[in-house]
C-alpha cells in the first residue's frame, strides 16, 4: 500500500467520539456531519485536511463505542489512510463493515478508506 499525503498524528485512545463527538450523530448528511470531525481533538482538521492526506495515531485507536459513523467522516474528509499501532476492536469490526480495507504489519496496522 502507498499512500501520499500531509500527516495528521494523535497520540493513544484516540476514541470514536473523538473521532466524530456524539452531539452530532443526529446529522444525517454525511457531508455536514464530516463537518465535526475531531473537532474536540483538534479543531482545524477538517480546514486543514486535503483529499489523499493521512491520520497516524499510536496506540488503541477507534476505542470506545462502535459507531460506524467514525470511518464515515474520516472518509467524507478524504483522509485516505489510517495508520496506528493497535486498533481497538469495536474499530476494527467498524473498518470492516464499511469496507476499509487493513494491512498489518508486525508494529503497525494501516487501514485505507475507501
């Protein structure tokens, strides 16, 4: 897998309403609500993410609750691979539902968005 693209690094737990905040789950629009994404983290991201750029994180990201609406906007902002260290499970089985693809290697694990 190759990917190009401006880094975005997180540090550990890096948990789904991190990711996209639960306040705004009532959004239907994908569009709008990529909008939030990790805004509570770091809040020029999505100014600052371009179409092709990254997110790399260390260890256990994705914790917290299965929500698929976590790779969605990650997605929706064109963030075309994540790479960490470990995952945690209920975002492993999210990636797979929305047809992330993964590739691990012996210290990291690379999900590309689709």
């Amino acid at each position: 897998m190759n990917a190009k693209g401006k880094v975005f690094k997180y540090g550990d737990n890096v948990d789904t309403d991190v990711i996209i905040p639960a306040r705004y789950l009532n959004i239907a629009d994908p569009k709008e609500l990529s909008t939030h994404a990790m805004e509570d983290i770091d809040a020029d991201f999505v100014k600052n993410m371009h179409p092709g750029d990254i997110v790399v994180a260390t260890r256990n990201f994705g914790c917290g609750s299965s929500r698929e609406h976590a790779p969605l906007v990650l997605r929706e902002n064109g963030v075309s691979c994540v790479i960490v260290s470990s995952t945690a499970m209920p975002s492993t089985s999210v990636c797979r539902s929305s047809s992330a693809r993964q590739r691990q290697t012996a210290s990291t694990r690379a999900t590309r968005l689709r």
